[in-house]
C-alpha cells in the first residue's frame, strides 16, 4: 500500500508523488518530480555538461560561469543556502581562473555521475553497479581524468581560499 503525503503531482508527467516514489525537487523553482522524470533530468544535465565539456567553450571563462550557475539552477539551487541567505551568482566566480571553472564544473558532472551508477552510495555492491552502468562508469572515469589534468595546474591552497 502507497503512503499518501502532501507532495501533490510531478511537475513534469502529473502522476501522484508518492513517499514511494518522490524523486527530487528540480530547477531553480525547486519544482517537485517522481522519481522517473527526476532520474530523465539527471541524465539531461549529464548529458548537457559532457558535452559542454567536450565544446571549445569549456576554455571561455563566461561561458563556464553560466554553465556552472545553470547547472545549479538545474539541479533546484545546489549551491544556495537551505534558507536562502546564499544565493548564488554569476560573479561569484569572478575570482577563479580558467582551471578553477573548469574543475568546479567537473566536480559538478563526476558527482552527478557518481549518484547515477551508485544510486545508494556504499551500501550497493559496487560491481553490480557499474555492471548496469558501464557507459557511465566510463563516462565517469574519463571526467575523473580530465579533472585530474586540469587540477594540476591550481594552486590548491588558493583555491580553497576563496
């Protein structure tokens, strides 16, 4: 038996939101979804900043900036403050460099990855994951890479600084 709450319909296909199969709260209206149109919007973010990833915009210092914001924005405001004291904005990035936008995006993409192929974290078996998800897990392994590259160039201290 379904456990009916408060949640009302999924903004996106109408069907009832259940306890059973609420999926997130997205864009930057924190809209509510079932867990099938959240999982659709993760996998559209994914696909979105890989590909930016793979654009010659990926070396244009605005461009990342947008793309960072819009990601959050995508994501229902990952970067605000739960009770909105923070929120954040282009020019919040103004202080990094190239590398800086560049790896900040990356960690954005390995974590949506990440949650992808290991949807319940350490409690799965690891290997069975990325057996459902090998193109992910590839995926993931080569933004692990480039990330790692792109890092070498930060002075991390400063980074972290600010």
């Amino acid at each position: 038996m379904k456990n009916k709450t408060e949640w009302g319909n999924c903004s996106r296909c109408g069907k009832e939101i259940t306890d059973n199969n609420f999926g997130d709260s997205i864009e930057a209206e924190e809209v509510l979804v079932c867990d099938s149109c959240a999982e659709k919007h993760r996998l559209h973010i994914i696909t979105e900043l890989n590909n930016f990833r793979q654009g010659k915009e990926f070396n244009d210092k605005l461009a990342l900036r947008k793309k960072i914001l819009w990601s959050s924005e995508q994501l229902g405001n990952w970067f605000d403050a739960g009770d909105k004291s923070y929120i954040e904005s282009v020019s919040d990035y103004d202080n990094y460099n190239l590398f800086e936008l560049q790896v900040t995006l990356l960690d954005t993409l390995q974590t949506l990855l990440e949650n992808y192929i290991y949807p319940n974290g350490l409690e799965e078996d690891l290997d069975e994951a990325i057996k459902r998800n090998p193109e992910m897990e590839k995926l993931r392994l080569e933004v692990r890479e480039q990330q790692g590259r792109i890092a070498s160039y930060i002075d991390t201290k400063e980074f972290i600084d600010k």
